[in-house]
C-alpha cells in the first residue's frame, strides 16, 4: 500500500524548477485561474497576490505537480493524507477537484487571509524541546493559540505578533532549546479565524466536491472525508489545530509499505522520523 502525504505551505521556495511538460502546464494553471507566475514566483500584469499568498500557491502548484510526476512513473496512492495547506492539493489528488480549482480555492482563501492581515499584525512561533502543557499555557497566558501539535515537542503558535513573542520567551524561559518567529496574514488554524469564517463558506459554496476516488484522511480527527463533509471541513479546519502526531499515527496503524511525501521540503518526513523515535523510546 503506498501513502501519499500532501505538506503545508513551505516557509521558502526551493531554488531551481525542472521546466518540463508536467510543471508548464501547471504554470499555465496558475496564470489562468490565479494571475500567478510559478516559474518566477511573482504575480503577473494585473493581479493583486501577497508574497504569503503566492507562498501559498507555490506550495501547492509543487504539490500537484509531483503528483503528476508520480503518476507519470506508474507510483498510484492507495490512501492520502494531509497537514494544514496541503489540504488543497490533496483534494486533488484524490479526485475530488481538478487542479485549476484547487489552485483557485487555495488563492482565493489567501487573499481573504492577506485582507485579515491588513487590519492587524500576526505571526507564527515555533517552540521546540518542551511538552504540550508547557506550550499550551504560554499560549493561553500571551492570548494566542498552540497551531499545530507536529510532534509531542515540535508546535507551532499563531496570533497577535506581540502575543506571539510573549509566548515564545515563556517557552524559552520553561526550556525549549528553540523558538522561532515569522511574519504572517492571518493566524491560521486557530478561532480567531472565526472572524473572516463567512467570507470563507461563501468562497467554497462556489466549489463543487466530488466523492474522493482515493481515501483521503483530514489531520483533526484523523477520518476520511466524504464529498458531504469536505465543503465544511475546509471551513472549519482552519479554525482549528492540525493535530499531526495523532495523524501519522494513525496512519502508522493502516501497515502502509511505502510513504511518499508530495510537495515542497521534508518537513512531514522530518516530524515523522521525530514521532517514530519517540515512540520507540
């Protein structure tokens, strides 16, 4: 059985694209549907994209476009799963929307968050090396919120930007051996996405679901999703944390014979090996 793993938004773009047939034609995607330019990572004549939104789109244009590769070389997922932005993708991929429309939904959900971003200052911080409780109160004391719950020692926060930097010193104050701390639009994957969460519902009420050909397993609950529910998950989950740890978990327990990580980076690869360590330990 082979799995497929859809990552995040990458936090830079790699250096150098193969410019092949499969990637052309997902530049073309790009510019159609987003106005934006994959191959040189800028908007083109007459759109307006944020540099977090065009980051946004190149994670999941790399995406879909290793999925094309893969596919090209006879490697078919028996199951997929996703972590936070690679939810676009992934839909994708399993069949429950075609690219340009997976490209349009991620675009037009990043410049709702980008119009968020322009009434007040965000970021993310990154703690690492202290547990879930520590990381949990520093975030509740600074008024923030624990985004991504990677490993039992790896999280990701999101908030205010002085919240942020508040909670980040209580961690590094508590042990962690590294924080970390990046601009951003919007604090995804946390309830103070509540506030732009009609805007949301009515980007993906234009968007037409189908039922996944291939089982695609959503990083809250660590279910599959239904054509029925898929509408209300991608709404909903960016109000919530990715609770990756119970993910590959989860994942680990189907007896799975190869992983392939579909994107930008390794950093799923790299939280996976960190869970398997911990859990031989």
């Amino acid at each position: 059985m082979i799995l497929w793993l859809f990552p995040g938004q990458p936090l830079q773009r790699e250096t150098l694209l193969p410019e092949d047939n499969d990637l052309l034609a997902i530049d073309r995607l790009c510019r159609e549907r987003c106005g934006y330019d994959l191959i040189n990572h800028q908007a083109v004549a007459g759109a307006v994209l944020s540099p977090h939104t065009m980051l946004q789109l190149y994670g999941v244009a790399l995406s879909l476009y290793r999925a094309r590769r893969l596919r090209r070389e006879g490697v078919q997922p028996d199951l997929i799963a996703e972590h936070s932005l690679g939810l676009y993708a992934a839909l994708a991929a399993s069949g429950s929307i075609d690219e340009g429309d997976a490209l349009e939904l991620a675009c037009r959900i990043g410049g709702c968050m980008a119009a968020m971003g322009a009434q007040q200052q965000y970021a993310l911080g990154c703690a690492i090396g202290i547990g879930q409780a520590a990381v949990e109160q520093a975030a509740a004391e600074a008024g923030v919120f624990v985004a991504n719950y990677n490993t039992s020692s790896h999280f990701l926060l999101a908030g205010p930007a002085a919240g942020i930097e508040a909670a980040l010193s209580a961690c590094r104050a508590t042990g962690a051996f590294s924080v970390s701390q990046f601009p951003c639009e919007a604090p995804l994957h946390t309830p103070l996405l509540a506030a732009i969460s009609d805007q949301l519902t009515t980007i993906v009420a234009d968007y037409r679901f189908q039922e996944p050909s291939i089982p695609l397993v959503e990083h809250v609950t660590q279910t599959r999703l239904t054509a029925e529910r898929i509408p209300t998950f991608v709404v909903d989950e960016l109000l919530q944390p990715v609770y990756w740890e119970w993910t590959w978990r989860q994942l680990r327990a189907t007896g799975f014979d190869r992983c392939i990580e579909v994107g930008s980076g390794q950093a799923l690869t790299k939280f996976n090996r960190w869970i398997d360590t911990e859990a031989a330990v």
